[in-house]
C-alpha cells in the first residue's frame, strides 16, 4: 500500500471515463462539456477499455480497494459495463451519475459489479432542477434513480450541491429521504474558488446547525471528518419517535464541506485519473496532473508513485508552503469577494 509523506494510505481511486455531459450545471467547473450524443465509444483523447483497467490493475497491486467512476457523465460511454466487469475483483466499484441512463442499464451494471450509485439531485421542484441543470431531464432523473432502486443498488445516495438557489429545497430532500427506504442525501458545499460566483455559496454551519436540531442521531465519520444526521418525521417536527419509527433507521444526511476543513483532506484516502489517463493528487487541483503516458504497466507503477509522494496536506491555494512550513494564504483568502450576510 502506497503511503504519502502525511501517513494517510492510499485505499481509493476516482476514475473520469469522460469529460462530456448530457447536463449544463451552473456549478460545474468545465466538467460538462462536449459532444453530447451517447452511449458511444471512448474517444481519441480519452482512455480506453483496456486502458482503463490496466490502471485498475496496477492500484490493485498496491492494495487500493475502491474505485468510483465518473464523468462528465460516465453513462455516455457504452463500455462501461465492460469496464465494471473487467475491475479487478477485490475493488468495491461505485458511480456517480446523473442518473438519466440508468432506466435500461442499471441491471446490466449490476450484474457486472456495480455496488453502490450517487445520483446528482438538487431540487425535488421541476422548475429549480432545469435552472439548475440546463436540461428538462427531471422525470428522467426520478425514473433513474427507481431503476437503481429496483435493481438493488440501495442505498442510492442523492448529491446535492447547496447554492442559495437550491438552499430553500433542503427541508424538502431531507423530507424525501426520510420517507423513503434506500434513499440517502448528500450535502455538497459549493467551491467558489473552483468555479467563482461566490455569492452563489450559503453558509454551510448554518445547515450543520439545522440538520442538527431536527436529527435524533449524529455521528462524524473518520472519512474527511464528515458528520452525518439522521431525521424521521417525527424528528423533523420535533416530536419523540414514535413505536412505529423505532424500527425504520430514517434518512441519513451527510454533508461533504471541504472550504477550510483541514481534517477534510486529511483523511483523504483517494487519488484521481482524468479522462485523457493523467493522475492527480486531488480532486480540487488542476496544477499537479501527471501524464501516464501511452498507458503501460510500468509508466502507470511509476507516475502513480510520483503522485503519492507529492500530495500536499491541504488543497489547491489555500495553504501554501514558507520555510518547510504549510499556512494558509490569506491573500489569496482576501482576493475572494465575500458574499453580503444580508443578501
């Protein structure tokens, strides 16, 4: 197992199979882009099949046992059940999707060893989602997310990004999941400094606090220092659980808020592969990509050791290294308009 200079091991990898997307997010940081027909064949600049899973081996190798797919959006590649299948056996295999392509394809995903899915979903109101998305695609979404359901990829966890634009929804998905067997929200902060518009960011203490009043369970994972409540109906209105809800485990809400959590990226157990086959230490980083080159076993082995050993301990810009030390760069803290409290 491949361990960096800030003892944290290596135990997974997320792998983009594209950077095309049948979506227009307004968060999106230049994910969705591109030709957006499919399902069709990998293309010229992106890995192949086989490339794909030569890099699953090597991970292997080192005892990584976990890998996400993603995109873009990864369902506009038709290979991807054969890549799923082709995992190496001991790698759990998940994917995060906007969930349009999973009516029709989310048995055969299953049968060739997907465990576990997360669909994008950031409003339960027709109307947010297309403002939101760029797409019409909301029914689409539902009908994705019952497929997934019904083919036994439960729980199926919802990615929400929290904008000021979605934020009203929130009471409304926690409602969601709570009523509904198999369902799990995830909270997503949204990244001004990968995407700008920071007045677009809410206040993501103000959500912790009120995820906090209505749950009858928390807990904080070891996994980026995450905390996660659970909320039935009777917790959301601020009663005592009844008989009846003490045999349903309720809704689980986690928010992922990487924006100055230190102990975020110090339980990051995972590096990432673009599209085109470059490795990086981050997901929130673009300077330090590292081509594999044409892919081989050995050029793989070499650059997957030469990203471990260079990750840093805190994300992109906002630490930056003086005298051997790591401090946060309150300059460029400063040059990030912050977003007016009475807006």
């Amino acid at each position: 197992m491949l361990v960096d200079d800030f003892d944290r091991e290596v135990t997974g990898v997320r792998v983009s199979l594209t950077d095309r997307c049948n979506f227009d997010c307004v968060y999106c940081h230049n994910e969705g882009l591109g030709d957006t027909r499919g399902p069709m064949a990998p293309r010229e600049h992106e890995m192949s099949t086989d490339d794909v899973v030569r890099f699953l081996e090597v991970a292997r190798e080192y005892d990584v046992d976990a890998v996400k797919f993603t995109g873009g959006e990864p369902l506009l590649r038709e290979d991807v059940e054969e890549i799923v299948r082709r995992t190496p056996d001991a790698m759990e295999v998940s994917m995060t999707t906007n969930g349009t392509m999973l009516p029709g394809r989310a048995e055969a995903l299953v049968d060739a060893g997907l465990e576990r899915v997360n669909v994008s979903l950031d409003s339960l109101d027709p109307e947010s989602f297309a403002e939101v998305t760029k797409t019409g695609a909301f029914d689409q979404v539902l009908e994705g997310i019952e497929a997934a359901l019904d083919a036994g990829l439960a729980p199926v966890k919802l990615n929400m990004v929290l904008l000021r634009e979605t934020a009203s929804h929130v009471p409304d998905m926690v409602e969601h999941v709570a009523e509904r067997d198999g369902l799990q929200l995830q909270l997503l902060q949204y990244m001004p400094e990968l995407t700008g518009n920071p007045e677009w960011a809410v206040d993501v203490e103000d959500v912790h606090e009120w995820l906090g009043e209505r749950a009858y369970r928390q807990e904080q994972r070891e996994m980026h220092g995450r905390r996660r409540y659970w909320i039935d109906e009777d917790s959301m209105n601020g009663t005592e659980r009844s008989a009846t809800s003490q045999d349903r485990s309720g809704g689980m809400v986690e928010v992922v808020d990487p924006v100055g959590n230190e102990s975020f990226c110090a339980n990051c157990h995972r590096v990432r592969v673009t599209h085109e086959g470059k490795l990086k230490g981050c997901l929130n980083r673009n300077d330090d990509l590292r081509s594999m080159g044409e892919m081989s076993t050995a050029e793989i082995r070499d650059v997957f050791e030469t990203t471990v050993a260079n990750r840093v301990p805190y994300y992109g810009e906002y630490m930056v290294e003086e005298d051997g030390e790591w401090v946060v760069n309150e300059k460029y803290l400063d040059e990030i308009p912050k977003p007016d409290p009475a807006d």
